[in-house]
C-alpha cells in the first residue's frame, strides 16, 4: 500500500498535520521532493513542531523516515533540526530516521548564490525562501551537483568538489562575489556529513523491500500543486515536482505505482512568495483572516497572503494531483465570518473563465465570489460530522462539488486529535 500526501494549492495547505495524524497507520514515511525551503507545522501531545527536511512521521514509534532520491539536503540545517528535536526529546537514529544515498547536497554556495540572484532582481524577485534551492536543482540537472553517498567517499571527494567550484565560480564571478574556497567547503562536508554518515542508506532497497513485503509506505509531499515546477504558476513556481505521480520516483522507487493520493486543501487560501493570487485580501480584511488563522511562513516566518478559498485554483490542484480524497485544514478559523466567499470563477479581460489559465491570463484573472451562510459557531470540539452545523455543512458539500473530490477528513483544530472523518 503506497499512499501519497500532497498539497492541492499553493503549498501551506496543512501536510505534516495530515502526515501526523495519518501516519499512525503506515510503517514508513518518505519525503520524495525539495529541501529546507518549506516547513510542515505539527501539533502533537509533544507539543508544536516546525519541520524542514525530516518526514512528520519522525514524531509515532516504529516508523522509518525516509529523506528520498528527489531532495536536496542543506547538511547542516539538517543537523540543526535533528538536534533541535532531540533537545526536546524525539528519539532519532540511523534506524528511524535514513536518507537516500543519491539525494542531492545542498552546499552553503548554493545559498549565498540564491541570495545573489534575488538581490540582483530587487522588484522583481521570484519570492525565494534564498535557501539555495533553485541553484542546487540547476546543479544536479547540469550535472555537477554532489550526491550524498560522495560523503562516503573521500578519496574521490576534493576532485568532485574542485569540478563543482570551477563550474560555479564563473557565475560567482559575474556576481563580483568572493570564490568558492575548496579547502572550507571539504570543512563543511566533513563536519556534518560526518555526523551523518550513519544515516546513510541504500533506500531504494529498503523501499522496494518493504513495498514487496506489503508495508504501508506513505510519501511526503512538500509545497503544493500550484508551486509545481512544470505545471504550477511558473517561474513563481518550486524548482522540483511536487505532483503525487513523481512521488515514487522522488521517494526511490520508481516501479511502483500509488494505490491512493490525499490531496490536502485550506477552507480559505494562503501563499507565500511571489507571483499571482488572484482571491489575495489586502488591508484590514487580509489583516484580520492572517492574524485569526496565524498565517506566517513556518520556514521563513514571511506573512502569508490570504483570501478566499478558490474554487478554481483547487479543481485544478486535484486534478493535476489525481487526488481521490481530500483533507480539509483550518475549517475552524472560518467561524468569526457572517458569510463567507467563494471564488467559482475568474473575470479574465471581461470574460467569466473557470479552467484555471496560465502566463498572463492568470495575472490578469480577478475573482469571480459567491457567498455562503457562516455557521458563526465554535466547532472546535466537534469530533462527528452529525456534531457541525448546518452550514457548515452545507460548505463542506459546496467545496466538495465545485472541486469534484470527496473531502474525508475536516481539521476543526491545530491539535492531532482535533479532526472529523466523514
């Protein structure tokens, strides 16, 4: 059984909550995609959690997390994170906690460089958490990124690292930016890589095992739909595909097919970065929906722009994903609104569009409400669906029908056991 776990918008949508919660019933959880760029928010009877790298299935006994094939690793934000948890009491080994021997490294060059690029941009910036994403992912695609397992090979290794250095230093130098040092960089490598060498595994095996013995496998998606580097809002986009249909091959096992996707949605919307957003609420409208919601980037800690949910961002979201069943985050946050819109359409150039467009038809896209009765009640404890009230209900059955996937769980809470499942 191979489940994935992903975001239908514009990533923030409530993943690691929904990895918590459903990991309980699996053996293994897998990133597949991406790095230290995002963060999954967890709230558990541990306490609260910010997560960057590390699976949320880090937080049940007796699960492997799984760092796959597809990400890029920043080696010394993921000491720090591992230390940060064990400080506060999770257990983490080479036992329940492997990365992928082929996942990408992302080496502290490759920060300094995204740092460069959105400096050089100014106004134009694309919105990078300047984490070094975009130019480890350019990296491995020109061939001339380091793998994880070169950690284990250091007689190889200042020869691999002296290639990478040349190749960057030429861009480095079109910045008027100080070279890349070999000497410090092999530190670097040294230092943290040491401390993970025992985590080092060929999970590919591992997966594929265990896929074979008929374990429950969950992949753990980063970011959502709409950040995807193919088909979302591009160039303010990811630089890494965050669909469920790459999640085998990201996760290391590339032969097996999903036997189920869980696409996870907000009741409203939410975005950080740049590019369009079409339902996006400014001034004292927005204000109110971030400061309720506590809608703060969980990487960067950037203010979230907020709207209504939308309609037609989010059908395209499932579609794209194949989702066949939807998780429905912060539902309870909508409970201060006497009525509550709805984006179902777009107004392009005078046109009503409701196919979620691309380029600059989406910047030119204004939102199309419709408003629905607020149920104006506290349905925090909530714990049955026969429990919420009738409009809330009733929006329930809207998103439903105006995304064509039936939602299963609604989140009326931040805690692991605030959820109903329909």
């Amino acid at each position: 059984m191979i489940t994935a776990i992903v975001g239908v918008n514009w990533g923030d949508e409530g993943k690691g909550r929904m990895v918590d919660l459903l990991s309980r019933d699996y053996d293994i959880v897998a990133r597949y995609q991406g790095g230290n760029n995002a963060g999954h928010t967890v709230v558990n009877d541990l306490g609260k959690f910010v997560l960057n790298l590390i699976p949320c299935g880090i937080f049940r006994d007796g699960i492997v997390n799984v760092l796959g094939t597809g990400m890029v690793i920043d080696l010394e934000h993921l000491c720090g994170e591992i230390e940060g948890l064990r400080a506060r009491g999770i257990k983490i080994t080479p036992e329940n906690l492997k990365i992928s021997e082929k996942a990408i490294i992302c080496l502290p060059f490759h920060r300094e460089l995204d740092i460069l690029e959105e400096n050089r941009l100014g106004g134009d910036a694309q919105g990078s958490t300047r984490r070094g994403i975009a130019p480890v992912y350019s990296d491995k695609y020109h061939r001339k990124a380091l793998r994880v397992e070169d950690l284990l090979k250091p007689g190889t290794l200042r020869g691999k690292v002296e290639t990478v250095a040349g190749f960057k230093n030429i861009l480095l130098r079109g910045y008027g930016a100080a070279e890349i040092s070999v000497d410090e960089t092999l530190a670097w490598l040294s230092e943290y890589g040491g401390r993970l060498a025992p985590h080092i595994a060929n999970t590919e095996d591992l997966l594929e095992s265990a896929a074979a013995s008929g374990r429950r496998i969950m992949l753990e998606a980063q970011l959502g739909t709409l950040r995807d580097l193919d088909f979302g809002i591009y160039p303010y986009t990811t630089s890494s595909t965050t669909l469920a249909a790459f999640g085998p091959i990201g996760a290391g096992i590339p032969g097996r097919r999903l036997d189920g996707v869980i696409g996870v949605i907000k009741a409203y919307s939410s975005s950080v970065g740049g590019g369009p957003f079409a339902v996006e609420w400014l001034g004292e409208e927005g204000g109110r929906l971030r400061e309720i919601s506590g809608e703060y980037g969980a990487a960067t800690g950037r203010p979230r722009r907020v709207g209504p949910f939308d309609c037609v961002a989010s059908r395209f979201g499932v579609r794209m994903q194949g989702a066949d069943a939807l998780a429905l985050t912060k539902f309870d946050i909508l409970s201060y609104m006497d009525e509550i819109p709805v984006c179902v359409a777009y107004d392009i150039n005078g046109k009503r569009v409701t196919d979620f467009p691309s380029g600059d038809e989406l910047e030119a896209a204004k939102p199309v409400y419709e408003y629905l009765p607020g149920f104006k009640t506290d349905i925090g404890k909530c714990r049955n669906a026969s429990e919420l009230p009738k409009e809330a209900a009733d929006y329930i059955k809207f998103i439903e029908n105006a995304v064509g996937c039936p939602i299963k769980y609604v989140s009326v809470g931040p805690h692991r056991d605030d959820y109903i499942v329909l």
